[in-house]
C-alpha cells in the first residue's frame, strides 16, 4: 500500500463481474493507487478504465501477484483453484468470488452486512491467518441479506426458496446468447443454444449446475450449504428449486419461511426496513414490489410482497430482488475488501 | 343435438383461448354438427375456420343461444357474468372458464382426470341440475393434475408453489405486448407496458390480478381455494406465490409438498407415470425436465426435477409445466364436454 491507496488486482477484469467490479469502483471511496487487470491471453493489453487512468490488462503467470494489497478473484473455479494461492503466497488479501474455497472450515465466506465479524476476527489474528476471503453465490447473497435480521429475531425454522435467475448469472455470454435468441425468434430464425444448455429466449431452464445422486442442482446446494454457513445454523433445514429464467440482470427469489417465534407483520417490516443493504419496496396498493428492471444496477437487496403464509403457524413470506452481479459479486467483494481496509489502517 | 354432432358456441373465439379451442377440437374427435364463434363486435363476421367449414362470428345478443348444445365461455368475467345464465336458459350446457362461478358451491369446478365423478354425478341427477361446469384457473389446473394421485396415495399435509407464469395467461394482447418491447429493447427505444401494469421485457412481474388486505393477489387466492375444492380438501394448507414471467407459452411451477405418510421416490414415479393426464419428463442426468418450449402446443401436465424435500420428513418437491392455453383452459374445457356427450349418450 502507498500512501494514495491500495494495489488492486482483479482476475477477470473483462468478465461479467470484473466490469462491474470497475463499475462498482468508480462510484465507491476504496482507495486504490495502482490496478492490474488479468484477463484470458487474448485480451492481453485491453485498456480497462478506471477513475480515469487506462490499465492495459495482464495475463495470469508466476509472480504476477508482487506488490498486491488486495486481488479480486472473479474468474472461473478452474483459474481460482490454480491462481488464489498464487496471490496469498504474495502476500495479498484474497477476495475469491469462485466456489473453490467458499465452504472450506477455514475459510471465512462473507456478506459484510450480516457475519461482518468474521472479517474483523480475521484481522485480529493478523499475520497468523490466512488473508483469504470467499464471497458466496450470488443466489445466496440476497437471500442471507433478507434472512438475517428475521433469524436474529425470531428464530428460523425452515426456509424454502425458488429461484428466478438471470442469464447474466451465466456471464456475459449467455447474456449475447438471450439477445441472440430473441432477434432470431423475431425474424423467424434458428435459435440456437451454445453457452446455456437449451434455449433460454421465452423458456425456463429448471437446472442451474450438474445434478446430484439426488436430483438436487450444484446451485441448490450452494444456496443450502451457504446459508447455513454465513447465517452461522449448520442444521438450517432449507429447500431449493433455482431456475433459469429470461431475464438480462438481477436474480429474484421467491422466499417462504417459518419462524420459530410469533410475529407482527408491522415489527417485520420495521426490522426489514432498518436491516443494512436491505432495501424494503413493499406497497401492493400502489404496485410498488420489487422488480429486476428497477433493481439492476443497484445497490440494495429488495424485499416485498411480505406477507404471512397462510399454511404456516409462524410462516412468513416475500420476494428478493437484487442485482447479481453487483450485492451479489462485485459490490460485496468490495463491500468485504473496504472493512478489512478499514481494519487494516 | 342432431345425427352429425352438437352444435357448440365458443364465446371468446377470436381470444388466445378461443383460438386454442379451434386448434383443440380440431384435432379431437368430438361431434360438432355447427359452430357458433362470439367475438365483440369489431370482430363481427370474421370467418373462423374449424374442420373444413368457416364459421362467421357473431356478436352476443338475447337469443343467440338457441338450439345451442354446448357454450364454451372463453371470455372475460363481465361477459360470462352476463351471458352464461342467457346460455343455461337455451338449454345448453356450459363450460365456463371465467373465474365467476368457480367458487358458486353448487356449481362443479372441474379437471376431468382429477375430479370427473362430479360430471358424472351432474350429468346423472338429469333434468333437476344446472347444467353449468365450470374450468379452473390454468394455475390450478397442472398443479391439481400432479397433486391428485399424491394425495390419493399418500395424503397431503401441506403445499406450497411459486409460480412462473407466461404472458399468454393475460391473453394475446400480452403477447403482443413482449414481443414489441423485446424489439424496442433490440433497438433502443422506448419500453411502453399498455396490458400488462409493468414491462415485462426482461422483466419479473410478483403480481397477478389484485392485492387483498393481507397482501395475497386473487391469483394466489384462486390457486388456493381452487385447489381446496377440487382436491376435496376444503383445508389443505397451500400456500402461493405467482409471478409473470417473460416466456410467451405455458405456465411452470415450483412445488414443495409435505405429505402424510411416508414414501419412495420410485413409487411416486411410478404413481405420476401412470396419472392420467400427467406425463413424468424427468431424467436429469441427460438435461431431461419440463420446459416451456417443449411443452407448449402439447396436451399433458409435464412433471420433473422430482426429489426429496432435503428440508422436510415427508416432503417431496418437483416442477410442473403445462401449456396455460391448452391443458390450463380450451383442452379441460373440451375434455369436460366429451364426459358429458359420452355419458348423455
């Protein structure tokens, strides 16, 4: 670190994620003297713009991690999995949005707003630890963000969750793929499937992932195994169906759970309201709810259509929108690097 | 009814369901000697074509359903509001897919695969009965056709679906509407939402109809009570959330059931191939599932992604797609007259 700010890395630059990550810096105070954009090889040289200096972009190779105070992972499983200890060995902080390290025991996987403690005991135990940082899947992200405050509360006793995910959640590809698809439905072409596995264009797609013995998605059970690790309730008994849907940003969720106490809609609502990133849009009457046109690009996770479940005792529902590649990549890996920075000072 | 066949009446006709009822009877062997088609009156005398002969359209008027053997309502809840009592009055027999009589207790809400005895009984207490049926919401229909052979074998305890619902479920209009703000997006103009209350383009809509006090949409609640009534199970606790979602044809949901006894999967398998109505398209390993590209146009409820509730003793959950337009209004709807033609024989 010098004294304008921090060396940045950012695996992934050009990416769905790493290009919000820039979007996400130009409008937050994260201190940064110096930036190294990786890419594939062949966007070697790419200038990346940030605060209004050009960063020509990097290919990943041994050593490329000297001087780094913080690098971003947003790249695949396959490039974390070979590169993130590439980038400790340097001595940076490791901010992993890959799944490769998310449910190892010894490592801290974070949504500053709800389990922000883990960061500040990490840097507690200073030189001794292990300066990486997972962010979880963006699925998980919004859906902890809303759960919190109601487990504090009142106890959680199940929770069951369908999904509606954007095709961004898939990259940038599949986002060209979605718009591809339509222009062809629109002038009577083939419409192809290349980067998702069926046509997503006027379709759901019910597999996010490859499927287990069980017939669960590899998505599911991040959604499960994820929450229950960030919320800190190894026993969380949560159901999840995640779908793909034709929907260019933010995911939204449709959330069910039963609490384990009595509630007031009206303390819910309050306790939503003053939850930190969350962001109520609840007035029915007036057509106000959360939805991915008016979410994208935002900051927030979006509750509404809060209501009791009619078929519970203490059964609670609504539904989540929030923008996946921002609260629920770029914006928390941001989110995770400025708390440590603050620690760190 | 002459030696060739009924003469029917579809009100409606030139609608996204009436259009579908052409395409259905055509296909179907049900005797028709003539055809009544109603549209309003800016359609008046447009030809509708069914079976070789072309039919024009009239317009609703105090005597229009003389001689008529069968009225097919397919049109809003003010029409059939006004008018089916003036088809009942002719002598004809209705099938009335509006939502106004559905929950009347003396009128019969009909899936002929799930609950057909009431037809029979209907059909059987003769002169004395009002010869009104009426189809369900296309929600409930595809949900009742994969709850109902749970429910007999295994007993229901609890439900609970979010749904993914096609714009064609608010009619053709709405289809339209999608496919001109998927091109203003395509080309940089203005997004404008005239049928439906938001843009749907790339877009999720959690609201279908109208919001209640405790924040349930009449959607949701007809889910609910329609289910209650034609499962036979006036407290079955459902709980619902319906979304509309970018997709032009069919209907999907995600179901979550908590059932009674306990079971093996293989046995549910077995129980929903054999259900009729209901077609299992469940092979994950080879990316086989229910999708609305391949279900639309066809007759069965589709049922897959079939697995243990992780989060309940005896839940089981699964994903249902159904094509709305076909199954989910003009097929029950014919398929409820064949029960009554064959059993008047």
């Amino acid at each position: 670190m010098t004294a304008d700010g921090f060396k940045i890395a950012i695996v992934g630059a050009t990416g769905a994620v790493g290009r919000e990550m820039i979007a996400v810096l130009e409008s937050r105070p994260f201190p940064i003297s110096n930036c190294v954009p990786f890419a594939s090889p062949r966007s070697r040289g790419k200038p990346i713009s940030l605060r209004g200096k050009s960063y020509a972009c990097h290919v990943l190779e041994p050593g490329c991690f000297r001087g780094v105070d913080f690098a971003f992972f947003d790249a695949s499983d396959e490039v974390s999995r070979e590169w993130v200890s590439e980038a400790l060995s340097a001595g940076a902080w490791v901010v992993d949005n890959s799944g490769v390290h998310r449910m190892d025991p010894e490592t801290e996987l974070s949504v500053p707003e709800v389990n922000g403690q883990g960061l500040d005991r990490l840097v507690a135990a200073g030189a001794g630890a292990r300066k990486l940082v997972a962010g979880p899947n963006c699925t998980t992200v919004q859906l902890v963000a809303a759960l919190k405050p109601l487990s504090d509360r009142y106890g959680l006793k199940r929770v069951s969750v369908s999904t509606y995910q954007s095709v961004s959640g898939a990259g940038a590809a599949a986002m060209e793929e979605l718009r591809a698809q339509l222009k062809s439905e629109a002038t009577g072409g083939q419409v192809e499937a290349k980067v998702l596995k069926h046509p997503i264009a006027f379709n759901l797609i019910p597999q996010i992932g490859s499927f287990d013995a069980e017939g669960h998605t590899s998505e599911e059970k991040k959604v499960i195994e994820e929450t229950r690790k960030i919320l800190g309730l190894p026993r969380l008994p949560i159901a999840c169906t995640a779908v793909r849907v034709p929907t260019l940003a933010c995911h939204a969720e449709s959330v069910s759970v039963e609490l384990e106490k009595a509630f007031d809609l009206p303390d819910v609502r309050a306790l939503l309201s003053n939850a930190p990133g969350v962001q109520l849009e609840d007035d029915p009457a007036q057509g106000r709810y959360p939805m991915n046109r008016d979410c994208a690009g935002r900051d927030p996770v979006y509750v509404g259509r809060l209501r009791r479940d009619p078929s519970l005792d203490h059964g609670l529902q609504f539904w989540v929108v929030s923008d996946n590649l921002r609260k629920g990549a770029a914006l928390n890996a941001i989110q995770i690097a400025e708390r440590i920075a603050l620690l760190l000072r």
